[in-house]
C-alpha cells in the first residue's frame, strides 16, 4: 500500500487540489492522515475513492448526494461497479511486459515501483484482474517453459500474495457477515485464485477464513464444525487421477452435508459433470462468485432482521 500527497492525488484522480481540501473539510468522505511534516497522505483506497467520485459527477451526480451515501456505502458500490466492469476489461499487456522484462536479470527496485504506482491508480479490484491475476499466470508460464527460475517466480508469487494480503487485511472484519471456509484441497498448491476469492468475499462484507492450500478435508472438517460457516469456497486446479477424483467427489459430499460447498478453478471443468445434481455448486469464475455473494449477503440480511 502507498501514500500519496496531494499534488499526487490530483494528478491521478483529475481534481484540483482545492477541490480535494474543501471535500475533506465538508463532506469527510476522504480523511488524509498527516506526516510528521503535516503534509496530508492520501492511500490507494483514498485515491481509488476520489475517482469514483469523479466518475460519478461526470456522470451527473451531486457531491452533495455522494456525501450523503456516505464512505462505505460509496467504497461498496465502487466495487461492485468496477467488478461489473471488468468482465471486459484484458490483462494490461504493456505493463506486463515491461514488469516481466524486470525478471531476468531481477531489477528488484524497479519491478516494485512499477508495478505498486500501477496498482496504486486503479481500483484494487481492477488491478487484481488486469495486473496481478495476469501477472501470475505469466511469470508460472514461465517457470513451467523454464525460462524463469523457481527463485523468481516464487518472489513474484510472494510480492503478489502480499498485496492481496496487505489489502485484504485493511478491510474492516464483518462480524456479522456470512462466514466463509475458502482453501485449496489435499494435493492442491497453485493457491493465488483461492486467495483472490478470499480477498473478494472479504471485500464484499463476508468474515472470511482463509486457509490456503493443501488442506486436508477433515481438517477443514474439524474447523467447520466450530466456525459453522455459511459456505465453504474450494479452489481447484489440478486435474487429478480416477483415484483422486472419486477421492474428492467422497469429500465433497460429506462437506456438502453440513454446509453450502462452492468449487471453482480450472481443475473443476474435468469433474463438473460428475457434481452434477449433487447440490455442490460449480463457480465457473469471479463474476459468478461476485452474483452468489450478493445472494449470500443478502440471505444474511434477511436473517439478521427477521
Ligand atoms: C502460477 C502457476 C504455478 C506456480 C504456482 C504459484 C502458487 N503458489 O500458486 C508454480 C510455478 C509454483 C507452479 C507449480 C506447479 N504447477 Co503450475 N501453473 C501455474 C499457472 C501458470 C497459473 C496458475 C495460476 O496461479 N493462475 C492465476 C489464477 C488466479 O488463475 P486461475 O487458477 O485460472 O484461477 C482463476 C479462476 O479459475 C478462478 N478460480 C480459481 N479458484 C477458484 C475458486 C472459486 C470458488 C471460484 C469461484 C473461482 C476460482 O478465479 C481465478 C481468477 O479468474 C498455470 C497455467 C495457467 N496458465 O493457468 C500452471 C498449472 C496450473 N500448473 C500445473 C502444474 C502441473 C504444476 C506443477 C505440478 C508442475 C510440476 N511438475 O512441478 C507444480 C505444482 C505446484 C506445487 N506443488 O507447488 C498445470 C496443472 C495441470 C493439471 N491439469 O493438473 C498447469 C495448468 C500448467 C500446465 N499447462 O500444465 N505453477
């Protein structure tokens, strides 16, 4: 995450400066913190924020309308806006290379600063889709045509995982909200879609637990039976044996007995068929998770005030 002082700001949202100071002063939806030299310090989300904002007047809305809705309603919608938006939105191919053309030999500084004042001006969502997401699958590929070496692509991995991570954390915990299981199975180590539906669910007012990958089912068993969630999220990416599979199916099943159970991954195209009828739903991706969330929040909604 980065701080950005105003003249920063203004050049990435579009909005004079004195706008930016006299929005604070009335409406409070972007509170800076201050740095030692009481210069203000504005973050990604801040920056992220006062674009929608801006989008939104250009668009024919009153500030004073926005400010009314107040900042988290405004954050949720921003995300929800920028997600509709990106089912067609491609990789960012350029940044892509040029971040790729860093690896070998490793400029550490320079991939860094590239790819975080990328990151940084664009929301977090749209950037998970268009840089980190892509960026992944690029750098594996990669490593698995042997033209990276492990070391690299596991830093990148890593630098990608923290950024998931850093933002996901900053997201206040919704007590309330529906709890969610996400993992990969026994056996499964490709782990950055599970945390992107990690980060997703959490961004949309689930209390998510994120156990990452290789778990084995009855240990995500023992944990559910004290959380009790309200879905259980698995990523899968492997194609697996005869053996595996009937494995998994047996696993599943049992899961699906005590909780709502959702797969996703491209490992789940070779057992779709076989899930069939069986109440185990198949996300095909982000977009339908995004829609079985809102139906997730919204049941709990319900609950919580009946
Ligand atoms: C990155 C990568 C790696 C990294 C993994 C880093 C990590 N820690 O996660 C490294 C280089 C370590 C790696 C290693 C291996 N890999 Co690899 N790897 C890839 C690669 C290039 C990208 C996968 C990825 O992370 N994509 C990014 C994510 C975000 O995209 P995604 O998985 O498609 O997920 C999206 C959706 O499917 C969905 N989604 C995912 N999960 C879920 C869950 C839910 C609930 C929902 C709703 C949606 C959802 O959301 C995501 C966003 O759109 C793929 C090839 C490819 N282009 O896909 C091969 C691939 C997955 N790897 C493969 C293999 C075989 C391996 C190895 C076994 C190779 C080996 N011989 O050692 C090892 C095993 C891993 C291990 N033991 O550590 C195979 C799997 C083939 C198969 N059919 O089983 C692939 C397909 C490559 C290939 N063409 O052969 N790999």
């Amino acid at each position: 995450m980065n701080n950005h002082r105003i003249h920063r700001v203004a050049k990435l949202t579009g909005l004079s400066k004195d706008v930016i100071r006299v929005w604070e002063r009335r409406y409070g939806l972007v509170e800076p913190l201050r740095s030692a030299n009481r210069y203000r310090e504005y973050t990604d989300e801040d920056v992220a924020l006062l674009r929608f904002l801006k989008e939104e007047l250009d668009q024919g809305q009153t500030i004073g309308a926005l400010a009314v809705e107040g900042r988290n309603s405004l954050l949720q919608r921003m995300r929800m806006t920028s997600m509709s938006r990106q089912q067609d939105v491609s990789p960012h191919h350029s940044l892509l290379d040029e971040l790729i053309s860093r690896l070998d030999p490793l400029d550490k500084s320079r991939f860094e600063q590239q790819l975080n004042a990328a990151v940084a001006v664009i929301p977090f969502e749209e950037a998970v889709q268009r840089i980190l997401l892509p960026l992944q699958r690029r750098v594996g590929e990669l490593w698995h045509e042997g033209r990276v070496n492990i070391a690299v692509e596991h830093y990148v991995t890593k630098v990608i995982q923290q950024k998931l991570f850093s933002v996901m954390n900053q997201l206040p915990v919704n007590e309330f909200g529906p709890r969610v299981l996400v993992a990969c199975p026994e056996g499964e180590f490709h782990e950055i879609g599970a945390q992107a539906v990690a980060y997703l669910a959490a961004a949309r007012g689930c209390h998510v637990y994120y156990l990452g990958p290789n778990l084995p089912i009855s240990d995500l068993m023992t944990l559910g039976d004290s959380v009790n969630p309200d879905m259980v999220l698995l990523s899968l990416t492997d194609k697996k044996s005869d053996t595996e599979t009937y494995q998994l199916l047996q696993d599943l099943k049992v899961l699906s007995m005590r909780w709502s159970v959702g797969v996703g991954g491209q490992g789940t195209g070779a057992i779709e068929h076989l899930l069939r009828g069986s109440g185990i739903e198949v996300l095909d991706d982000l977009a339908v998770l995004n829609n079985r969330l809102a139906n997730l929040l919204s049941t709990r909604l319900r609950v919580t005030h009946s």
